[in-house]
C-alpha cells in the first residue's frame, strides 16, 4: 500500500514517535493526542479496518491489544485504567485506511465518549 500513511511510517518513510514496538505491530504518539496519554498501536502489514479482518489475519488483532497492554505499563496507565478505541469508517472518524488501535488514558473517561 504505497500511499498509506501507516505503512510509509512502518517503513521509516515518513517520521514518528515510537512507544514500543513488537515483531508484527508498532506502536506511536499520536499527533492530535485527545487524553494526556494517546498511542497509536499499528500492524506492520497492511489492512484496511477491522471489517476486513478475516482468518487469514490470525494473531493481529491480539498482537495489537497484547501491545497495547505493554504501552499502557510503559505511559503509567494500566494499573488506573486506560480506553482501547478502534474506529471502522468515515462515521466513526476512521481517518487513515489502516487498521489501528488508539490507547487512550491519563485522565478520567466520560460516557458517553464526547
């Protein structure tokens, strides 16, 4: 996908700040941070979303969240708690055609989300 902006910063294309990294997934500060903690955790392979997930993507979606855990230990956040978010589509403000996982903390949540 040479035009997703999630795989050129996978392959060091284009710059961010890296939090942690695992073998199939790499996890980034956003940079419209929406909690005091805001982390991006990404697949190193291309999907679009979530609706595309299919079997064959076996062992992502866990890698995603078990690397989300581990931000959540490195940013002080795990044992306060912390808010995984994953967006699929337009109405749900998906604004990068990449499967992605925001990890959000550092302050109290509300809900409904606003």
């Amino acid at each position: 996908m040479s035009e997703c902006l999630f795989c050129k910063i996978v392959a060091g294309e284009i710059p961010a700040t890296p939090v942690s990294e695992s073998e199939s997934a790499l996890a980034i500060r956003d940079i419209e941070p929406q909690a005091p903690v805001h982390v991006l955790v990404i697949p190193k392979t291309h999907v679009t979303s979530a609706d595309d997930v299919t079997s064959q993507h076996a062992g992502i979606v866990d890698e995603l969240v078990l690397l989300a855990q581990r931000v959540a230990e490195l940013e002080g956040v795990r044992e306060s708690g912390y808010r995984l978010v994953m967006n699929v589509g337009p109405d749900a403000q998906m604004s990068v055609a990449h499967l992605h996982l925001h990890v959000l903390g550092g302050r109290k949540m509300q809900w409904p989300p606003g």
